[in-house]
C-alpha cells in the first residue's frame, strides 16, 4: 500500500470537537482498509484569505496532517467523504515521497552520548573555531586603541 499525507483545515472549534473530528477521519481511512502512521498538529493559524465553506466564512483554522497508509482505490472515496464534513474546510490528499521515509534511521544511541562526542556538535564547534573573528591588532597603524580599555 502507497503512503498518501492527508493535509486538513478544520473550522475553528474547542479542543473536544477538534478530537471528535479528527476521530471520524481516523476512522474513515481505518474503515477502507488504511493504517495511520503519524498525526502532526500544526496549530491554530489565520488563514490566508477568508474562505467560504457549507455557507459560513472562516478567517481561522486548525491544520493537521495526517500520514498514512491505503489501497489507491480508496483515496477519491475517502476525499468524497471529507468533502460532505462540515467541520473540515480544506482538504488536501497527496502522494508521500517513499524515498525519504526510507532514510530515517535511528540516532538514539548517537543522542545518548555526550555533547562533546556527537558529531553534529562537533560540525558546530568546527565551523565555530573557522568564523573566530580576530581582535584588535597593535600593529594595525593606529597609535592609539580606539575602544579605551
């Protein structure tokens, strides 16, 4: 099964709607035979412009994503159904890049260890030690230190 991102813009609601909205797209996508894999809360953000939708504007919303798994024939079926919701505003379904899932790997031992042995600090301290601005220089031509010690 293809891995499809599911980009939601819900009405603005409080938090025990938001969940009940968010439970009945889970369980759209569960009832066509498709697994969850993550779920980000982007927040509650203005939108860029006001948006009519089911006869009411809206000026705010709340964003998610949702990455998953389904059959290709399930996901118009699925778009059909979020379009009939009315809490939701936007929805978009895209097709994830398989390539990038495929190279996450696991760094927990990496982040376990010190800060002075992992190495993207020591990428920071290497580019650090190159940009080290030199100081004053006594023979520079002036016969006087401008910045009175």
């Amino acid at each position: 099964m293809p891995t499809y991102e599911l980009v939601l813009i819900l009405r603005q609601m409080p938090r025990p709607e938001v969940i009940s909205v968010l439970k009945r797209t889970a369980t759209a996508i569960f009832d066509k035979g498709g697994v969850i894999r993550k779920l980000d809360n982007l927040g509650t953000r203005p939108l860029p412009f006001k948006t009519s939708v089911h006869g009411l504007v809206h000026r705010t919303g709340s964003h998610f994503i949702v990455t998953f798994d389904t059959p290709p024939s399930t996901v118009e079926e699925l778009e059909e159904e979020y379009g009939r919701d009315v809490d939701i505003i936007r929805k978009r379904i895209y097709k994830a890049n398989a390539n990038e899932q495929d190279q996450v790997s696991c760094t927990l031992h990496e982040e376990m260890l010190p800060p002075a042995y992992r190495k993207d600090v020591q990428k920071m301290v290497a580019i650090a030690s190159r940009n080290k601005k030199k100081g004053f220089q006594y023979n520079s031509g002036l016969d006087y230190y401008p910045f009175q010690k």
